[in-house]
C-alpha cells in the first residue's frame, strides 16, 4: 500500500509543475485534463502526508520514551504516544478507503425510474411519496431536479415518473436506491383499517454523456401522437407526445410532459442514452457477478431492499441490516444516515475483496 502511496505523491508533484508550466496552460484541453487528475489525487495525497507526519511524531515520542527516566513525565509520553498510534491507525483505515477503485460514474447526474409495484392505488401513493422524499433530499443538497417523463393517477399517485438529478456526486450518493421499495400502512383507501403491504421499484442510472454513448439515428424509429392525461383524454390537440424506439434492443421511451415536440424528444433520448449506457455496464460487469453479489453496490433491481413501516415509524434496509425509526423526516428527505451507512458497508465489502487472496 505504502509502496502504492508513495508513486501517487510522485504523481502528484510531476502534475503539479506540469499544471504550472505556461507552454501546457496554452493548450486548454490538455491543461484541463491534468488539473482534474491532480484534483483526483489531491486528498490521497494530503491524508498521506498527515499519515507521515503523525508516523514521525510516533518515532519521536518513543525516542523520548527511551531517553526518560522521570517515572511522571513517562507515563505523560505514553499517554501521547498511544493517542499518536490511535491517529495513525485511523488515518490508515482513511487511506485504505481513498485508495478503493473509484466507480468512474460516481460524479455524474442521475436518471431515477419510479414506478408503482404490486398494490393497486396504494402503491402509486408511495411512488409519489418516494418521488418527493428523491426531490427532497436533492433540495438538502442543491441540487436540481427536472421531470422527464411523468404518468399520474386520478388520487395524485405515481404509475411511473422518470426525473433528472443534477448535481456533483448525485450518483455516488444515490446508486444504493436502486430496487425493490416496501411499505406498510394503512391506505387511504382502505376503509376497515387493515394495514396493507405495497411496493415501488426505483431504478438510478447514471446519466449518459455524449462520450459514453453514441446512437445511430439509423436505429431510432421516432413516432408522435397526441398526448393523453388522466383517464385517456387528449390533453393537447397537436402531435406533441414522441416515442422513441431503439431497433438494435427494442428499447421504448416515451415522453409527452412538454407541450414541444422537440423538448419531449430530447427528454426521451436522455432517458434512452442513461438505459443505454446502464445496460452495456450490466453485460460489461456480469463476468464479475459473484464479487458484485457481495458488495452492497446497484445489484438486482428485483430485489426488495428497504421497507417502510408506518405502524412502527421505522424504515429498515435489509442489505445492511440497519433500521431508522424517523420515518417521517426520512420521507421528507433526511436520507444522510441512511446513505452514510450503505456507503460504509460497501466500502466495508470491498476492503475484504481487495484482501482475500485471489
């Protein structure tokens, strides 16, 4: 690891005076590309420094141990010293984490996919519920939201809504909600007061750049109609709802939020693209399935990873085993906890990778 560390600072410096140099600054791209890689390795590079620092006090306080002979001043060193070991050892666990390898998607926007599961009514509900607790939680940290494509109930439930999360580091803080969401409680529908169980699934994908993904406008068969709203009635009396078909993968996106013909065809070929992309990542990844199985990770959208107990106002993730009993702030977006957690534990599974034997 030291070994590791030590080429980085290298790294590090060499990027330092190459960023400095007038003749590179001159050639922008190039420029850019270098101060974004020692940006990368700047806080690796700044714990490792603090890590050497705390490393020669140790050695320094132990040669005062050695020196010593006051029994009073003694036991004050030791004291010091084992508060020095206390902060190296931290610090080492700090770097451990740093030098994990970085999911190259974690900085983007991300695309989130609602839509309600099995329950009826009740569950479009809680789609909505799960889609202001995302639009929330992205207020709490400045981020923006736009809808892309939204398809509503007459009680104001979610059957589906795609939205757009932008902001720095969305989806490395958002990647974990990806799967099956479960509530119990007592729906307003239900007159007898029976609680029921429903289901929502989410799905987050990383946004697609025009880097990451190219589409042939070969293999696109756009349609237009006249979009609808609740109960089917035509809601607008142009051609202004598109579909966009992907030939190669019979992938269908739909959008008729906007009144534009164009907006709604650029929404759904940002939806299209996050697919895109979220699918050559899937096939890309399956050789790793068994190492993927283990870490907390964007795994099996199939799978029932959280469920929300209004009776006994607790939410509980069952990939960590970890329970919150602040149901309603977490439904209002206070998600830091939570997501806190699932980071620590993925981070957790990884360092156990990274150390068994191959």
């Amino acid at each position: 690891m030291f070994d590791k560390l030590d080429f980085i600072e290298k790294q590090y410096e060499q990027l330092s005076i190459a960023i400095s140099n007038p003749e590179i600054i001159g050639q922008q791209d190039k420029w850019r590309k270098l101060v974004k890689e020692n940006a990368e390795l700047e806080p690796i590079v700044n714990k490792y420094r603090e890590y050497k620092d705390v490393t020669g006090e140790i050695e320094e306080t132990q040669g005062l141990l050695l020196e010593e002979s006051d029994k009073e001043f003694k036991d004050m060193v030791e004291q010091e010293l084992s508060k020095l070991k206390k902060k190296q050892q931290e610090l080492k666990e700090e770097l451990e984490i740093l030098l994990l390898p970085k999911d190259p998607n974690d900085e983007k926007n991300v695309v989130v996919e609602i839509r309600s599961g099995a329950g009826g009514e009740e569950a479009a509900l809680f789609g909505a519920d799960l889609f202001r607790m995302y639009t929330r939680y992205a207020e709490r940290q400045r981020w923006k939201v736009e809808i892309l494509s939204s398809n509503y109930t007459d009680m104001g439930g979610v059957k589906e809504i795609i939205f757009v999360i932008e902001g720095k580091g969305a989806y490395s803080r958002l990647k974990y909600e990806s799967g099956v969401h479960r509530v119990q409680r007592i729906p307003t529908t239900e007159s007898g007061g029976r609680i029921h169980t429903s289901t929502a699934t989410v799905a987050v994908l990383p946004e697609a750049e025009d880097v990451d993904v190219e589409i042939n406008p070969n293999d696109l068969r756009v349609d237009v109609y006249r979009s609808s709203g609740h109960g089917g009635q035509s809601v607008n009396t142009t051609d202004s709802a598109v579909r966009i078909t992907h030939i190669p993968t019979g992938m269908v996106v739909t959008c008729q939020d906007e009144k534009s013909q164009l907006k709604n065809k650029e929404k759904a070929l940002r939806v299209l693209k996050a697919r895109l992309l979220d699918m050559a990542e899937q096939e890309q990844n399956s050789q790793y399935a068994e190492a993927r199985k283990s870490q907390i990770g964007t795994g099996d959208r199939s799978e029932r990873i959280r469920t929300y107990n209004f009776p006994q106002g607790r939410v509980t993730d069952h990939r960590i085993g970890f329970t919150i009993y602040q149901l309603e702030s977490f439904l209002d977006g206070d998600l830091e906890e939570m997501i806190n957690s699932l980071i620590s534990a993925d981070q957790a599974e990884k360092l156990k990778l990274m150390a068994s034997p191959v």
